[in-house]
C-alpha cells in the first residue's frame, strides 16, 4: 500500500519562505512523477509544481515561477517543496500526489500553508 505524509506547512509572514515535505512509503518514488497541488477555501485544487519520474525535469504553474522549487531526494523516498517570497494568495492547503501509468494516483493528507499579509 502506497502512503504520502506531509509535514512542514505553518503560518509564515508575507516574504517568508516555508519547505513542504511528503514521505512516500510502499514504493520507491523514483517510478512516480510527483506533484504538488493546493486548495484555498472555496477554490478548486490547482496543480502547483511536477517533478517527473526518472528525471529532473520540473514544472510550474505561473503563479509560482522563480519562487518555488519542486525537488526529490530518492535515497530518502520524499519529494520537496521549498516555497520562497511567499504571498497572502498562497495561502491553502498543500497536498502531494504520485502517479505513474496504470496506478491509481495516491495523494497525501495535506499541510497548511497559511501566508500573513
């Protein structure tokens, strides 16, 4: 059974940087493309950043470009987050997923993220 645990989200001053981390347990990460997403309150859950499998290669929604940094450490079985200049409008629930063809995608239970203004 493949289980995501985040940690690390928190209450962060606007410009404050905050690092988001998912331990994937049951299976090795390297076989997933990893992802976050985030929900604020009363909005759809949007995909944030991607890391995909067997690679380096990332990507990002416009929102966050060139302030955060998707990341996944194998030997550790954790995919990262590092969330830099953060925003009130960041503010949300992170979540992280995993998918890979022919598995259903496994999501993690979530971490708050909440940016003061």
């Amino acid at each position: 059974q493949v289980q995501l645990v985040e940690s690390g989200g928190g209450l962060v001053q606007s410009g404050g940087s905050l690092k988001v981390s998912c331990v994937v347990s049951g299976s090795t990460i390297r076989w997933y493309t990893m992802s976050w997403y985030r929900q604020a309150s009363g909005q759809e859950r949007e995909l944030v950043a991607q890391i995909f499998s067997y690679s380096t290669i990332t990507k990002y929604v416009e929102s966050v470009k060139g302030r955060f940094t998707i990341s996944r450490d194998d030997d550790k079985n954790t995919a990262y987050l590092q969330m830099n200049k953060l925003k009130p409008e960041d503010t949300a629930v992170y979540y992280c997923a995993a998918s890979r063809p022919g598995d259903p995608t496994y999501w993690g239970q979530g971490t708050q993220v909440t940016v003061s203004s």
